[in-house]
C-alpha cells in the first residue's frame, strides 16, 4: 500500500513547527511497510498529483501576514478543497490553515482576510492571544482520550460544527466555549501545535488509518510501539492537569 501526502505551502504555513506533522505520519507509515509520497504545493508551481486525488492534505499555522499574502492564492483552491472534504478526504489544518477554511478571518487591523467559506465560522483576532499549553478531552473516539499540544493564536474562532475536544487545559477556539478545533468528515483543524502529531500518536494513526480505509478499504492498522510518545504526552497529562 502507499499513501499520497500533499503538504500545502510548507514554506508559508509552517509556524511553529507543524511541518512535523508530514515527517511523524511518514514515519509511522513507513514503520509498516506503507510507502508515502509527498508531494509540496507551492504557490504559482504546478504539483504533479492534484488535490482531489490525495490521500492526505496537511496545512500548517501561519502569521496573520501569511495568511493575507496566501490568500489569494489559496482562494483559487476552494472548489478542490471543498470537494476533497465532501469526498471523505482526510486534511488536517493547523491554526491558521484551521481559520482558513471558515467565512472569514478579522485580523488586529480590523481587516477581513478572505477565507475559503468551505465552513460556516469565523475568526476574529484580538490582544489577548491565547498562548500555552493545551489538553483536550478527545471527541473522536481516540484511547488515550486526551490530547496534548500548544496553542499561540490571536484569532478566537466560533462555529457549530463537531469539534475536536473539549478544553481541560488551556484555551481552545476562543477561550469561552471550551471547545477545540473541528471535525467534519475526515477533516480535523485544531489550533494544537506541537507539532500536534508528535506527542498523540494515536491521532497521527487515525489520520493514517481514515485514509487507508478510503482508499484500501482496510479494517485494522498494526500497533506501534508508542512508549516514548506516550511517556510525553502523559508528562504533559499528569503535570498539567494535576499541578
Ligand atoms: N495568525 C493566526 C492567529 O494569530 C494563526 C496563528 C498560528 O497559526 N499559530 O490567530
């Protein structure tokens, strides 16, 4: 089996970190035998493999600046994206990615970034970021059910669709709500950084998973060992939620 793994403007949406998130799931593919391809989108460069025809979309976080210079760019995108997700296709957007997809994102200027209105939400940003440490309680089914990462985002976000977790620890969406990124379909955004893969992997193997089922139809994924992993992310777990 091989996976096709388009990361979108890596060089623009990688604040942070996040391109981590691409290595962690090649990885972890590798380590069974799955081949991956990866392929950079890039603004103003042909990809040899469209968007429709991936089986993994990652997007990272991004200054507001690079959100308003991509913008454009991506906007031409839209029709692609929108029905990669309607066709169950598995993309995970981080932080500024993740605002992306809404109807609009309000920067500190006041100025409306123009988003992909794939989703009915919004961001709005404010002074008060929301900086630090982050622990969910996962609303997809995931063992562990906490997640663990890193949040720094001005931009509050508001919407009505499923959403990732629930906040333990830290801030979320918008620091009111509790709640924390948005699930539809095989569509995760989440304002965890971390890179958010790296210290939960059982959600980098339900990506993978999500997008060997739709394109292989498999029914089970062989276990890792994730001892390391989870000794992280139970520091983060025991420290945090019991200091
Ligand atoms: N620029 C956006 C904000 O400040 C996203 C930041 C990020 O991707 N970490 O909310």
């Amino acid at each position: 089996m091989e996976l096709d793994i388009i990361e979108m403007y890596p060089y623009i949406l990688n604040i942070y970190g996040d391109n981590g998130n691409y290595q962690i799931l090649k990885k972890r593919c590798e380590w069974r035998g799955i081949k991956v391809n990866g392929y950079k989108f890039k603004k103003d460069e042909k990809l040899d493999i469209s968007i429709e025809d991936a089986d993994i979309i990652l997007m990272g976080g991004a200054s507001d600046k690079a959100q308003t210079i991509l913008s454009e760019d991506l906007m031409k995108e839209r029709d692609l994206l929108y029905n990669y997700i309607e066709n169950n296709g598995v993309l995970l957007a981080i932080c500024g990615s993740y605002q992306m997809f809404g109807n609009r994102y309000v920067d500190l200027n006041k100025e409306n970034i123009r988003c992909l209105e794939i989703f009915d939400m919004e961001s709005v940003s404010s002074e008060n970021r929301l900086i630090g440490n982050i622990i969910l309680e996962n609303n997809i089914g995931l063992n562990p059910k906490s997640l663990v990462g890193f949040e720094n985002h001005g931009g509050y976000t508001y919407h009505e669709y499923g959403n990732l977790g629930n906040v333990k620890y830290g801030s979320g969406n918008n620091g009111e709500d509790f709640k924390e990124g948005l699930v539809y379909k095989n569509f995760i955004g989440s304002y965890l950084h971390g890179p958010i893969l790296s210290k939960n992997p059982h959600l980098a193997d339900k990506i993978i998973f999500d997008a060997l089922k739709r394109k292989y139809n498999i029914n089970s994924l062989k276990s890792l060992d994730d001892s390391i992993e989870l000794k992280a992310h139970n520091f983060i777990v025991d420290n945090l939620l019991n200091e």
